[in-house]
C-alpha cells in the first residue's frame, strides 16, 4: 500500500501512471500467486515386499493383487464386521 501512496505523491493528477501501477501490481500478485500453487508431482513408490506382516495378524492375507477373488472379498467383509482392520500391507497392494 506504500508503493500507492509512492505513485500518487510523485504524479498524483497522472491517471495512466496510477493505471500502470496498479496494473502492475495485480500482475504481480497473479505471479506470486501462481508460484505459490505449483506443485511438482511426486511419486512415492512402496516396495510391498519389504513389508513384515506380524505373526498376530489373523486377517485375510495377500500374496499378489492377483489373489484378490471373490472369496477373498467375502473373508474381508466378515473380517470387517467383527471389527477388525485389514494389515497395511494389503492396504497398500490394493491401493
């Protein structure tokens, strides 16, 4: 807000030097603004594999995304309903 007061004390009667200025300082602002949002997408790969599932887990299990049947999704559901959380593992190989 100082720059304003800056312009209109220097030339306070020049409505195109006012016009520039603000002009200006909104492209600026759409700048700033614009760098502030870009974001560069990141990957995060996880290696299942290097994931230990605990000797306690008694939930449905997973080798391969290529065991998930229809049986496999019927033991989740009855897992699911008695409360219980499916390992994080086979969170992340599902995801």
């Amino acid at each position: 807000m100082n720059d304003f007061k800056t312009v209109c004390k220097m030339q306070p009667q020049n409505r195109e030097a006012r016009q520039k200025f603000e002009d200006t300082k909104k492209e600026f602002s759409l700048q700033m603004f614009a760098a502030a949002i870009v974001s560069e997408e990141k990957k995060l790969v996880v290696d299942t594999q290097d994931m230990v599932v605990e000797s306690s887990y008694v939930g449905p299990k997973l080798n391969t995304t290529d065991d998930i049947t229809s049986e496999w999704i019927i033991n989740c559901m009855d897992h699911f309903r008695d409360q219980k959380k499916l390992h994080k593992k086979y969170v992340t190989m599902i995801i």
